[in-house]
C-alpha cells in the first residue's frame, strides 16, 4: 500500500528525524521524499511518500500522531489505495457555478468514481447548486470574499476529504495548505493553456496576443503558483478571426472548463496518474 504523510509545522532542527526513524524501522520502502525549510516565515513542512503493507496503516497513523503531538507537527496520513471506500471529493467555489455543477453532475452519472463530501466557498453563489445535489455547503468567505484559511483545513479535516478540487475558486491556496495536503490532493482548473497563459486574466492575455485557440488546464496544485509542470488534462477550442472577447470567455465557462476538470478529476480518481517529484506520471495500468 502506498501512504503519504505530511508534516508541518514551527521551523525547528530535528523534525523529520522521529518521522524518518519510525517508518524506516517498520520497513517502509521510501519512494519520495521532499522537505521545505522557510526562513523568513520559520516554517518546516515535509511530504514522504511510502510502500508498507496494509496492516501497517493505522499503526503509522498512531504513532504520527504520537510525534505530531510531541514535536507540535501537523501530520496527516493518508493513502488512495483504501480498499472499498470511495474517495471523498471537497469542491471549492467562488461565483462560477458551471464548472462545480459539471463536476457533480460527473459523480451523480458516474462518470468520476467519487463522493462528493462537501462543497466549500469563499462566496455563496453555489449554496443553492450544493443543495440541489444533497451536499453540505460551507462557506469560508468574509463579505468581501477573503477566504478563511484555516477554516478551510479544519473542514477538510472533518469531512475526512481525500482530493480537494479547486472548480474555479479563485483564490490563491497558502503555501502551508498546499503542503498540509502534499502528494497530488489538490487538484485545480486554470482557465487558460499553461505554461503559455498564467495569472488571472489567461482569455485576455490570449487574446491579445491575437490567439484563434483558448483553451483550459487542469493541474496538481504545489506551493509555486501555476508553475506548469503538473498537469493532469488540458482541452482546447478554436475560434474564428474577429471573434468578441466576451464570446470566447462564455464558451471557455460554460462548455470548455468543465469539460477539462470533470476529464482531469476522473483521471486522478481512476488512479490513472500520480504526481510524484513535483511531475504527472502514468500509473501502471497491471
């Protein structure tokens, strides 16, 4: 069984070392192993990725949380490999429903062999959506829209949520989510082709660029913003010359983005790819 566990917490010397002791002594076979030391914010966070048997699951889980607690880490166990349960999916919103509905629709038909555990969002313009389909709605925003960050984690905590998938939630997850939630768990829709069009306006940046193909990716999230290297599924359009802005946005929303997450997130969930060093590899298919 392949487990990754993450840690982070205070920068201190010495945290991985009771983490590293411990699985090594249970005979863990270690395929990955990454760790982050931050200065400036005195931040440690680690993710290692690992083969044990099965039995071993718990008992790990037991003693990360032993040191946890010892050494004031956050450390989180988990495994995609859990025999019988299907994985649980946390869908973060702000104001676009299409794309969160596209993905719900996709598990409701079966199309993503997913649970839908909760739908989370910094507005509430997709409670009504979440409803409709019989799923929880939490909302972690102010009235401005900022996002309640540590709420965020405590909910993904208690709904015990396996892949959190950013439908066109457009705020920028913290470092420390992402490393809280390491290993290929957060799971984001980028509503332009990268590495070509990043940042917040990718239609327009293509547009100007005089572009006649817009398209979308789907990607793991790592602590560097769109950084490229992580994409899961990407799907495209053609338009003709002349073609208004405000068309080509409407297309992308409503039939192109959803299409390249709801592609993506069946991918991950089939376990047909895998991040691993910060790279999308194909799993065996044996």
């Amino acid at each position: 069984m392949e487990i990754v566990i993450t840690a982070v917490g205070p920068d201190n010397v010495g945290l991985a070392d009771p983490i590293i002791h411990e699985i090594t002594n249970r005979g863990a076979n270690i395929t990955e192993i990454q760790m982050y030391n931050h200065d400036e914010a005195a931040v440690f966070a680690m993710m290692c990725r690992i083969e044990v048997p099965p039995t071993q699951l718990e008992p790990i889980k037991d003693a990360m949380s032993r040191i946890g607690n010892a050494k004031d880490l956050e450390i989180r166990v988990w495994s995609s490999e859990k025999k019988g349960l299907k994985p649980r999916l946390a869908i973060c919103t702000t104001l676009i429903d299409s794309t969160p509905r596209a993905v719900l629709e996709a598990i409701r038909s079966g199309v993503i062999d997913a649970e839908a555990a909760v739908v989370i969002g910094n507005r509430r313009k997709c409670e009504d959506l979440a409803k409709e389909f019989g799923v929880p709605f939490e909302f972690i925003g102010s009235e401005e829209g900022t996002a309640d960050d540590l709420l965020m984690v405590q909910l993904l905590d208690r709904y015990e949520i396996d892949y959190v998938i950013l439908a066109r939630y457009m705020r920028v997850l913290p470092p420390g989510t992402c490393w809280k939630f390491a290993g290929g768990r957060i799971i984001n829709l980028h509503h332009g082709l990268l590495p070509s069009f990043p940042g917040l306006r990718p239609y327009h940046d293509a547009y100007n660029a005089r572009m006649l193909t817009f398209g979308a990716t789907c990607h793991f999230i790592v602590p560097e913003l769109d950084a490229g290297n992580q994409t899961i599924n990407q799907s495209t359009f053609s338009v003709s010359p002349g073609t208004k802005i405000e068309e080509i946005i409407a297309r992308g929303q409503h039939e192109n983005e959803p299409k390249c997450l709801v592609e993506g997130i069946r991918r991950v969930v089939a376990r047909e790819v895998q991040l691993h060093f910060h790279r999308v590899i194909a799993m065996s298919k044996e």
